[in-house]
C-alpha cells in the first residue's frame, strides 16, 4: 500500500522518489463516518433488485485451499471472529449511482471453526439487512452495529451456507489512525457516484457481509451491475460482461483464497488497456474513459513484473492488473491493484511495491495485524532496489537516509512489531524491516561471498506457504532453519526495540 505524504526534507534526486512514506490507503476529502448511520430513505424505499442466479460453487480441491485457522486479532480484537472460516464467497452487487443505494445479495459457504449457537459476520450499520438464510432456512437475525449475528447452531468443521440480502447507502468506516491523510477505510462515493474501495486494515465490511480479518482467506465470485456504459470492476478473471436493460453486469471470479483486505470494488465509466508480461501473464488497467492515455500504465506493469519474477519467481496469478481511482493512494488488492491518480501513484515504482506485494501479503499473508512488517519490509526493499538499479547512486548511502528517517518514525509509531494501534500504517512498519533484510543480506553474504542464499530465502518463502497465512514466530523460525543462523536478539532489536539498531 502507498501514501503520499512528502516529508520535511528531500535529499538527492535519487531519494526524492524513494523517500515518500508508503504507509496506508489516503482519502484525504472523506470525513469520518457517524457511529450508526441511518438506512437512507432511497434504501428503504427502493424495490428489490432482481439479482442473477447464484455461481458455481468452486470444487472440492479449490475451497480446500480456503481452509484457515482464524485467530482473533491482537491489534484490532473487534473486527472478524475467530469461529468463522469463511470458503467462497459470493456476491452479487447492484449500485445505483443516482440514489446511492448499493443492494446486496450474497451467498457465503463457511465452515464453523467451534460448536455454537450463533454465527457472527461483520456488516456495517449503514447497511440494512432484508433477511438472512442458512442452508435454505430463514434464521433471525440481530444487527447491532457492524456485527451481524445470525441465530443458528453449528457443529465444528461442518459446513454452511448463509445467504445475506441487504441494501443501502454504503459509509467508508473510521481508520485506526491519526494521520491527517488517512481518515476512513472501506467504500468511498465520489462526488458524481463512482465509487472505489480500500480497506487496510479492515472496512470490506462497509459493504458486504464479512469475516473481516486477514487470517481468513477465501475465494470470490463478484457480480456486479452499474448503469450502462459504466463498468464494475473487482479481481481476478472477468469472466462475462453483458447489457441488461440499460445495465452493465460484470461477472469476476477469483480462483485463489484472498483475505477481505484484498478485495476490491469499483465502479464508474472505465475502459480498458492491455498487454502482456514476458513470462505470458495478461496484464489489464481499467483507466477513466476520458483518460485513456493512463492505460499506458498496463506496459509499465508488465515490464516490472518481469523484474520481480527475476527475483521472487513465477507470479502467483492468473491475471495481473490495475484500477485507477479518485484517490492519492494505492492499495495491493489481489490479482486488480487499486491506484489513485497521481503521479507518485502511478510511478513505475508505486508499481513494483504494490506487485510486490502479490508474493508478500497476497500469496502468504500475516495471520494477525501486528505482523503487517511481513508485508511492507520487503515490498519496500524491492521498491528501493529497483530505483537504484534505474537511477544509479550508491544503495548504502540511500539506506543511511532511511536509517535516519526511521528512526524518527520508530519513536513516534512505536516499534514496527508493535506498533501503537492508534497509529496504523505509518513509515515505521515499512522502514525498520526493510533495513533488516539488507542487514541479513550483508550478514549472509558475508559468510558466503555471494547474495546468491539471500534471494533463494525471499524466494522460497512465498511459495512454501502458497495461498496461505503466517505469524511472525513461524516465518522467523522458517528463516532461521533455512539460513543455520541463532537470529532471536536480531529480530528482537529489529522488530520490536524502543530504539533503530546501529547498522553493519
């Protein structure tokens, strides 16, 4: 994820670039949100959509995929619940822009994590719920605040299928922050009804029903209907596009599990530009339509996704692309990245942090908030290396300045393995790791004369949990075992010291 907060002072035109702060999706003329907002009285007034039939629900080997260990979380403990694994989910979208009414139909097969008399979903208070189905059988239902909680016993392992109808006018949610440039996280509404979504590190539930945690991935099936010649944009593959009546249906089908931070939503009168990776991955930017020179940016992805795929090895979709939104930030959304207009956004840089992160926070993500360094440190170290290869300057001297910079961030986020909570997504989470990988980098290469065991481990990290999850005591311990090093203080000072440790 990116920001665009510049700071105080700039140092060679090498860092110019580098030294922008990546920490959190920005919306910077979005206002918190009220605590309970009411249904709006378009919502309450407006006929049932009739939505599609349901998709296929994915096969056996697919949702085993999807089986997870949800954990309640140490950072944010009220948002997602440990007794649900959610597998698929499906859903079918309809938004009026007019009204701003979103009406919501979804069908989500979960499997219950505990025995128990209710199952809890998260779901935004801006959103009313019509009625709420498992397995076929209409159940009760309370709302109360973001949770739903939906009045069924289930059995530990068994399996069920809940159906969720709902409409409304979606609200963005509070972010855990006080950053004057990130206030809200979830569904956004621009001035003339195009919407876009980010949702670090929660707020997918501002518009759909939700396990809301990274720890529970899923597969998606995304329907979505707009009015004609708009377009619904979400990840993976689009799989059919059809006129309906004056509308626009969309069908996405995401073949890999990807946790609810990682989807994406939006909607507006997009067109497309494409080409291809030199490794065959089909590379897509859906850009405004009066803006088409912007799909240029679908080559610039190609080309440095090769360059990571020289480093990390074959990228892990299908499908690669990007949506570009009335936002100054970016978001690494699953197979579609989410990006703001700007020219930071749509660097070729912003690119390789957010592709990056495909193999770091996508294919293996962090089981717990406290552990969002997994991700950032080495997107940012990618990022930093490829400008250096592009703009020539001495890498050393550009880490001395972050050095510097981190520490000022160290002491006013707190440590990046245990960050204030109130302070999410600042530099603190990006810098420190990344001075940590270079410093195993030079520690390995110093016992072996080469970098050559340093990127086989971020190599083979990613895909020795593909499509899975982690916390930061396996992923150390994995490192350990591989590099035959006792790392334990290291990682200690690193991670979670009051103060940055000196440098090699």
């Amino acid at each position: 994820m990116t920001r665009t907060r510049r700071p105080a002072r700039l140092v060679p035109a090498l860092l110019a670039l580098a030294l922008l702060p990546l920490a959190g999706c920005t919306d910077t003329d979005t206002e918190p949100p009220p605590p309970d907002p009411a249904p709006s009285a378009a919502a309450a007034t407006r006929a049932p959509v009739a939505h599609p039939a349901p998709t296929e629900q994915p096969a056996p080997d697919a949702l085993e995929e999807a089986v997870n260990e949800p954990r309640e979380d140490s950072v944010y403990p009220d948002v997602g619940d440990p007794g649900v694994d959610a597998l698929h989910y499906d859903l079918s979208l309809d938004w009026d822009p007019e009204t701003r009414v979103l009406d919501g139909l979804e069908r989500v097969l979960l499997r219950a994590t505990a025995d128990d008399d209710t199952v809890q979903l998260d779901l935004s208070p801006a959103l009313t719920v019509r009625s709420v189905s498992v397995d076929g059988e209409k159940v009760d239902f309370r709302h109360a605040g973001k949770d739903l909680y939906l009045r069924q016993d289930v059995v530990a392992d068994e399996r069920y299928e809940v159906v969720v109808s709902y409409s409304g006018t979606p609200r963005p949610a509070a972010a855990p922050t006080t950053r004057g440039d990130f206030s809200t996280t979830g569904w956004t509404t621009t001035a003339d009804g195009w919407t876009w979504t980010m949702q670090e590190p929660y707020g997918a539930y501002t518009w759909y029903a939700v396990n809301d945690h990274p720890s529970d991935k899923a597969l998606y099936d995304v329907t979505v209907s707009v009015p004609s010649p708009w377009t619904g944009i979400s990840n993976g593959e689009l799989v059919s596009r059809e006129e309906r009546e004056g509308r626009t249906v969309t069908r996405w089908h995401l073949a890999e599990p990807a946790a609810s931070y990682l989807v994406t939503l939006a909607t507006g009168d997009y067109t497309s530009a494409e080409a291809t990776s030199a490794s065959g991955v089909p590379v897509t930017w859906w850009v405004p339509r009066d803006q088409p020179r912007l799909g240029s940016g679908a080559t610039t992805m190609a080309r440095e996704l090769a360059w990571l795929e020289e480093r990390l090895g074959p990228y892990p979709y299908d499908t690669a692309g990007a949506v570009l939104v009335e936002s100054l930030s970016g978001m690494e959304t699953q197979t579609m990245i989410t990006l703001g207009i700007s020219d930071y956004t749509l660097s070729a840089a912003v690119i390789v942090h957010e592709l990056a992160h495909h193999w770091y926070g996508n294919q293996v993500t962090p089981e717990d908030w406290r552990d969002v360094w997994m991700n950032e440190g080495m997107a940012m170290y990618l990022q930093i290396l490829w400008q250096v290869e592009q703009d020539g300057g001495d890498l050393e001297t550009v880490l001395e300045e972050y050095a510097v910079r981190e520490a000022e961030e160290r002491a006013t986020a707190g440590p990046p393995g245990d960050y204030d909570p109130a302070t999410f997504g600042e530099s603190n989470i990006y810098y420190g790791p990344m001075l940590m990988w270079h410093e195993l980098r030079r520690r390995l290469a110093a016992r072996s004369g080469s970098d050559a065991d340093f990127w086989a481990l971020v190599r083979a990290w990613p895909a020795s949990r593909d499509n899975g999850t982690a916390d930061r005591e396996e992923y150390l311990a994995w490192v350990e075992a591989e590099t035959g090093l006792e790392l334990s203080a290291f990682f200690d000072r690193w991670l979670m010291g009051a103060t940055t440790p000196a440098r090699s």
